[in-house]
C-alpha cells in the first residue's frame, strides 16, 4: 500500500469515521454537508455550482472549475493528479514536505555524483586522496541533508536551495536543478485527499440511502 493509499484509509477511519452526508438543493445549486452530527471536527462542505465546486470547512477553503457539471456521484473513481489540476484556489499548501522523501532524493543524487564524477576501483586506498574534491562534495551534500531536518514546507526549503553556498554548489553539478530539487519532499496534502475522500464516502451513503428507500 503506498502513501496516497495509506492516507486516504486514515482519514475513512479515523476522519470521517462518523460522518453522515446531507444533500440539499437550492435552486440552481446543490449543497453537501458532509459531517459528524453535532460537531464541527473535519466537518466539510461542498457547493456544487454547475461546472464549479466550492469546499469551506474544517479541513480548508477550496474552488474547483471543472470540465462537467459538478454533483456529489461525480467524482467518484477520479485520481488525485487529475481532481488537482481543477483546484484552482486552495487556503493551505498543496503539498506536504515529506522529510524522509527530500532526504531519500538528494542521498540517490549523491551517489549518481559520486559515481559518475568520482569513480573507485579496487586499488582505492584513502590515504592516497586521489579526489580531494570528492570529499569537499561529500561535506557540501551532507550538509545540504542536514538542512532538510529545518524544513517544514516547500517555500522553506525553495529558501536553502537559493541561498549561498548551497545554490552555486547545486548549479555547479546539476545545470537543470531546478527541473527537480525544488519538488523532492513534495506529499500531496492530507487535506486534499479527504477532500476527495468525503466526496466518495458521501456518494456511497447516499446511494446506499437511496436503496434502501
């Protein structure tokens, strides 16, 4: 099970556990109230305006324009990658800094350097010190590492890599750095995956309601 995975079984546990949804129309506009009966803990709701979707609650303010006519069914079964790139307007980060992933990344950078720039055979004996500027790399990437641990958001981290040293050492081994290095602790936000969990959670009440009807 992956994270997107993992997540989203989080927030159906442990989010929405209690959740019940409540559909109601007005007009043109059809409104889902997606909450725990007398409380406002994770509470969302969602406004659903021909082809845009306005969220407001709990979990953060979002405006959706879309390319169909919005409702609560028509959702279901749409990947994350595709429901984002119709969030026009988001209150938070879209993204989470995920630490570990950032650290992950710039290690696996490391070692493409190391071994493209800095090749050992068997014969390598430290002493000899025949790449003074491999370790002058090593310092400067582990450095780079650490940095992430100050990190909590992407513009945070934008921040270290643009400062000196650490951007003139970045560009001096990777021209196009900017291509990657920016994005590499990016986790889609928690939120916008309950976003589209509360939306598939409330479309399988409703129709389980209407059934039983």
């Amino acid at each position: 099970m992956d994270r997107e995975d993992e997540t989203k079984k989080y927030i159906r546990e442990n989010w929405f556990k209690d959740h019940k949804a409540v559909l109601t129309k007005h007009g043109d506009l059809e409104v889902l109230d997606w909450r725990k009966p007398g409380t406002c803990c994770y509470a969302v709701r969602y406004v659903f305006d021909g082809d845009k979707m306005y969220i407001t609650g709990d979990i953060g303010e979002a405006l959706f324009w879309l390319t169909w006519k919005a409702n609560v069914h028509s959702f279901n079964g749409i990947s994350t990658g595709y429901f984002m790139e119709k969030m026009r307007a988001f209150s938070d980060d879209r993204y989470d800094f995920e630490k570990n992933e950032a650290k992950s990344r710039l290690i696996e950078w490391k070692n493409e350097i190391l071994e493209s720039n800095y090749p050992l055979d068997d014969d390598y004996d430290e002493e000899d010190n025949w790449y003074p500027e491999r370790d002058e790399f090593i310092e400067k990437i582990d450095e780079l590492i650490c940095e992430v641990d100050n990190c909590n958001t992407e513009s945070m981290w934008a921040g270290i890599v643009n400062s000196e040293p650490y951007n003139s050492f970045i560009s001096e081994y990777d021209c196009d750095y900017w291509e990657w290095i920016y994005s590499i602790g990016n986790e889609t936000s928690a939120r916008i995956y309950g976003y589209i969990v509360g939306l598939q959670m409330a479309s399988e009440q409703l129709k389980e309601s209407e059934v039983e009807q």
